[in-house]
C-alpha cells in the first residue's frame, strides 16, 4: 500500500500569480505613460523658452548693426537696451563703440534680467497627464 502523492501548486495559486503580475505590469505602464507626458511637456517649455531667448538674441544683434550705422556719423558711442525675451524676462545688452578696433562695438552686458517672477504651476492632473 504504497501511495504515491504529490505536493504542487494549485491551479488557483498559478492564477493569481498571473494576475498579480499582469497587474504590476499595468501599473507600470501607466507610471511610464505619466513620465512621458511630463517629459515632453517639459521639453515644449524649454523649447519655446530657449527660442524666445535667440529671437531677443537675434533682435540685439540688429539693433547693434543699427546703432554702428548710426553711431557713425554722432559723437555718441555707447549702446544701452533692453529687449524682451518673455513677460516675466529681459535682456540687457549694454556695448560701446571702440575706435581703436575698427569702429566695433566692446560688449560690456549681455545679460537676462528677470522682471517678475513666474506663476509657479503647482497642479498635478493625474488622469488627463496634462
């Protein structure tokens, strides 16, 4: 009287295993998603920041041209202006001219000067991602 049994795992226990893992895997997923949104929102800002700043940049540049032009034929040789990046940012682009150098501009600022402070987004949308 010999009997052989056997001790493994149930089907039941199998199945939840399965589901528990399906489940982490979902949960996963949607942390993944999350960052995602976020990244790329956060890449959009700092793009769209980033191209404000070489537009103001791109701006002072011909301003100066400008002034060389003008500064030429006046007395005057110094170059002080600002020129707006954002409504909470400037940039200051302080330059005199140099007749020892050709007639070139020294750049002696060239700096972005915050006006205001930023409205700070504190939100969180945790279904919509955005």
């Amino acid at each position: 009287m010999n009997k052989r049994t056997s001790i493994g795992l149930n089907i039941g226990l199998s199945s939840i295993l399965v589901i528990i893992v399906i489940l982490c895997l979902v949960c996963f997923a949607g942390l993944s998603v999350a960052s995602s949104n976020a990244d790329i929102s956060l890449t959009r800002k700092l793009g769209d920041r980033t191209s404000a700043y070489y537009e103001a940049s791109s701006a002072a540049y011909k301003a100066l041209y400008e002034a060389k032009k003008e500064f030429s034929d006046t007395s005057e040789n110094s170059f002080d202006k600002l020129f707006n990046i954002n409504s909470n940012q400037q940039l200051h682009v302080i330059a005199d001219l140099n007749p020892s150098n050709g007639d070139n501009y020294e750049i002696l600022c060239w700096q972005v000067i915050t006006v205001s402070e930023p409205k700070l987004d504190n939100s969180l949308s945790l279904l919509l991602g955005n």
